[in-house]
C-alpha cells in the first residue's frame, strides 16, 4: 500500500512518530476508500501513545500557518492542511483505545489500547483496516479480520459478534445499513441476525444521531436501497413509522391501491438522479406520508387520499420536530413542498391558463424548480406511453411557468396595494379588514381579473372595501 500514500502529510507523520517512538497508522474510512478507490480528504490517525503530542509535532513540522484544534475531552486532535498540488486535507489524531460499554448508554468507558485494541472496537471489518506509517512499515496493511476480502466480495461484517456490537452502540445498525446501501454491499446474515435481535436498543440512541444517519442515506446515489433495508430490519417502524404505514396494497371489490412505501422510494430515486440537494429528497421521501391517514375506500371511484398533501405537510413539521431535524427555513421548505407537490400534476391534467400558473409561481416562489423536479419524480407509472405523455406535458408546463414569469415578474410578488396604504386611505388600525382587503387585490391580479397595476389594484381596493362597508377618509 505505500504507493498509494502519497500525501505530503503522511511524510510529516513518520518523521514525527518515529521521534517521539509512538506506532502510528492509519485506520477506518479512509484505507477503506483508498481501497475501493473513493476519493476522501478526511484522515483519522492511531498511535500508540499520546495522539495530542503527536498531532502537536506533526503542525510544527507543517509550520506556523498550520494550527492543532484540540478536543480534550475525546483525546482527540485535528488539523486541516493543504497545498496548490494536493488539495486540502483534514486529519484526526487519536491515541489507540479500547472500550467497554454500560446497558444504558452508548458512551464508552475509554482506555488506553494497543492497535490491537483499537481494530477490535470497530464497527465492521471493512473499517478494521489500518496501514502502518512509522518508517519500520511503512504502507504495511494490518488487517486481522480479512476486511481486504470483505471489501472485494461486498460484504458488512463485524470485528466481533455482532449481538455485542449493536447492543453496545446501537447506531452502528444504522450505519451497517447505510454503508450496505451506500457500496451496494451485502450485509452477512450473522451480522443481520445480531440488527434484527437487537432493533429495540435504538431507542438509547439520541434523534440526533439517527437523524445524522438518515441525512446521509438519503444523500447516497440510490437512496431507496437503504430504506428498504431498515424497513426489513424492523428498525422502520420505530425511527419513522410514518414511512411504513404506507407499505402494503389493500383490494376491495377488485379495486386496489399501489404500494405507496415502494411507490415513495421510486420517486425519491427518481429525484436523487437530477438533484443532490438534502432537503428535497427529504420532501421526496415525505411527499405521501398523509395517505395512510387519509386512506379511503369509495365504491364509486375506489381509493382515494383527499387532502393527503394537507396531512402530510403536517406530518412533515412534526417528523423534523421529533427528529431534532431544522425548525428553519429548511423544515418549512419541506411543509411547501409536501403541500404543493400536487399542483403540477394537476396543470398537467387540465388546461393550462395564466392565472393558474402565476397562482402556481407565487405559492412556490424560488422553489417553484424543485417542485417541478419533484413532480416529475412523481410519475412512477409502468405504462411508458402515459410516462412519456406525462412528461411531455411538464415540459408545456414549464415553457408556460417561464413565459408568465418573464411577462409577470410573479415569483415572490407582492401586490402593488400595501397594508399601509389600505390603513391611511380608509383610516383602519391593522386587523382583519386590512387583510381581507389586501388578499382580495391579490386573488384578483393571480386570477387575471385585474392588471398588475397600481392604478388597477387601488380601483379594486375600493371596490372589495365598499363591499364590506368601508368608504375611504380621504380622496
């Protein structure tokens, strides 16, 4: 392996650890990535000794631009480092440990290990891996628990037994889950055993931690792989059991619904194809959550979920709150998103006209692109031909959501008419008349009924306020 480590800074390394006498290496995700040949700048570093010293000596060998952060209270030490040539890098200093676990806590009881020691607490094999960086082995493999050929034959495995493993730290289940999902690896069926029987420790875990988890999956090229692993494992249920509400297909007089848990993940894929942003594969994931609880069977039309894009919005709000996710601008583009994501669909369906789509651009403002991108993903249907036509529609829609929003300027508008000029000319305080004023100029320019003029909105102003008895005060 020593050809591989031709990062400056690994030379620094040596030099430092070779003169303080410490064995050195270094471990986990980023021997496993040069492995697998995923580019990473993240470095986490073992020695057997004391991991601040060393990290100390490395920056001074680096120079003065190059500063140590130092997190004592985990032993650990980090420093970013970069030149022209390189790139930036960023490297964890630990000093090797081993740990033991209490029942109710995922924190370990931390002591001063060998290499050894320091292998045989990790999570899986596949990151056990650790290359010796002292000049004695230089670019030496240590791997006592063949990760190299789990590596080759896509597996997940624990060091050790995995019942021990997932009760000690339970958030490993998830991270076996996201890494199988993330590789595309297969998770051995001991190690899937030991998640299975041990599903219910997650509940240690904070929301945190599991939010973290699933940030990160849904990140990966195919999210879905994950999330049907967590809803086989059983840990669904407990983490997000809104999402395996949805699963399963009722039939009633031979009318059945789909599979709104496999439909939810197609579209998820879908959108994870044409955008990497976090939040709208969270929008993906959640834009059905409200048909479960909305699920209804009528013997005229069959299944129906009336106002499931009004639940699940709801829903969405509370799932961020319960999993500690943002209560930002982020969770409220989520809520927009799961409310509006049928509206689209539905200019699909009809005629198109100008009021509808300036309605459309200013109820999803600057999102208005994402929503067209989560639409799109919506349409999961077998028929291709309807697929097709779908989005050849969409695409009429957007040439339209373009030529409105360059003759109308509607995306985030305000109406010309402002709360105060309502106020001074009918000599109103602010309360319910202002506002029913001001959404009746609105409505009126969203529906084409006026021009987007100020002249326009003032004669309609006058108009709505005589028609709840207000007269002006003044001409």
């Amino acid at each position: 392996m020593k050809e591989h480590l031709t990062h400056s800074i690994f030379g620094y390394i040596q030099q430092a650890a070779d003169s303080l006498g410490q064995p050195t290496f270094v471990v986990g995700g980023f021997v496993r990535d040069l492995i697998m040949r995923n580019p990473t700048k993240d470095i986490d570093v073992v020695t057997v000794g004391d991991g601040l010293k060393l990290a100390s000596l490395v920056a001074n060998k680096l120079g003065r631009h190059v500063k140590v952060h130092y997190f004592k209270n985990f032993g650990t030490a980090q420093i970013k480092y970069k030149t022209k040539q390189e790139g930036e890098c960023e490297v964890e200093f630990v000093g090797a440990r081993k740990e033991s676990y209490q029942r109710n806590s995922r924190k370990p009881i931390v002591e001063n290990g060998t290499l050894e020691d320091d292998q045989n607490r990790r999570d899986f094999t596949i990151n056990a891996l650790a290359i010796g960086l002292n000049n004695n082995n230089f670019g030496t493999l240590i791997d006592p628990f063949d990760g190299l050929e789990d590596i080759k034959n896509g597996i997940i495995r624990t060091p050790l037994d995995p019942h021990i493993t997932f009760s000690d730290d339970p958030l490993r289940m998830l991270r076996a889950i996201r890494f199988a999902g993330r590789f595309n690896f297969t998770i051995e069926p001991a190690t899937w055993n030991g998640i299975v029987d041990t599903i219910d420790r997650i509940n240690i875990i904070s929301k945190e931690r599991i939010a973290e988890e699933l940030n990160k999956m849904l990140l990966s090229d195919k999210p879905s792989d994950s999330f049907i692993l967590l809803h086989k494992s059983g840990l669904l249920k407990i983490i997000l059991p809104e999402l395996e509400n949805l699963r399963g297909v009722e039939n009633v007089d031979g009318k059945q619904h789909k599979d709104n848990f496999y439909h939810t993940l197609e579209v998820l894929d879908n959108v994870a194809k044409k955008n990497s942003d976090l939040w709208l594969r969270w929008a993906a994931l959640l834009h059905d959550i409200g048909k479960a609880p909305t699920k209804k069977y009528d013997p005229q039309t069959g299944w129906t979920f009336h106002g499931h894009e009004v639940v699940g919005a709801r829903m969405a709000n509370k799932i961020f709150a319960r999993l500690r996710l943002p209560q930002n601008e982020k969770n409220k583009y989520v809520y927009k998103l799961v409310l509006l994501h049928l509206r689209p669909i539905a200019l699909v369906e009809e005629i198109v006209t100008d009021s509808a789509i300036r309605r459309l651009l200013f109820d999803a403002g600057d999102d208005i692109d994402n929503l067209m991108t989560l639409a799109e993903a919506d349409i999961t249907s077998k028929n291709r031909k309807k697929v097709a036509q779908y989005l050849q529609n969409f695409a009429l829609v957007r040439q339209k959501l373009q030529e409105v929003e360059e003759k109308d300027r509607i995306r985030n508008w305000q109406p010309p008419i402002t709360g105060e000029i309502i106020m001074e000319t009918f000599g109103l305080q602010p309360g319910r008349e202002v506002g029913m004023i001001k959404n009746a100029i609105r409505e009126a320019i969203l529906d084409c009924e006026i021009d987007n003029t100020y002249e326009d909105a003032y004669d309609f102003m006058l108009y709505a306020a005589k028609r709840i008895g207000l007269t002006p005060t003044k001409d």
